[in-house]
C-alpha cells in the first residue's frame, strides 16, 4: 500500500519543495532592510541638519527619526497582503 506522505527518514529541503516560502523571505527581509534604510537616513539627516546650524540640543534629529519611523511602519503596512 502507497501513501502520498514523505518519508520521515527524509531530510526535508524548505525551499527547493516549497518556492513561496523562499518568496515570501525574501519579501519580508527586504521589507527590514527597507525600514533599516529610512530610519538611518532619517537619524544621519537630523544629526547633520542639527551640526550644521549648531544646535545644542537635537531637535533635528529627533523630529527626522520619528517621522522616518512613522513613514517606515506605514510602508511596512501598506506592503502587508491584503486578507479578504
């Protein structure tokens, strides 16, 4: 008698059986370098926007990570599968 299950003794390769899986990584991974990328462009901008008109305290700085955060979370939302 055949069964359509694998065998246990069978090592399982994740992504050669199952190519959404690598899909749907490499989709996610490129969403938190993504992120990575806006929030450090929004800190490396406020630190030199504070530098450059000599502020003392980082109010540049601070205002471009928060809003580099926020705009980071909404395009992680938006690129979110739309469920039915």
């Amino acid at each position: 008698m055949e069964t359509d299950q694998p065998n246990s003794d069978e090592p399982k390769k994740p992504f050669k059986e199952d190519p959404r899986r690598a899909n749907t990584f490499i989709q996610y991974s490129s969403i938190g370098f993504q992120m990575l990328a806006t929030i450090g462009l929004g800190v490396w901008g406020g630190l030199k926007l504070d530098e450059w008109q000599g502020n003392q305290k980082p109010i540049w700085t601070l205002v471009l990570s928060l809003f580099a955060i926020g705009s980071s979370l909404y395009l992680f939302i938006r690129s979110l599968p739309k469920q039915p």
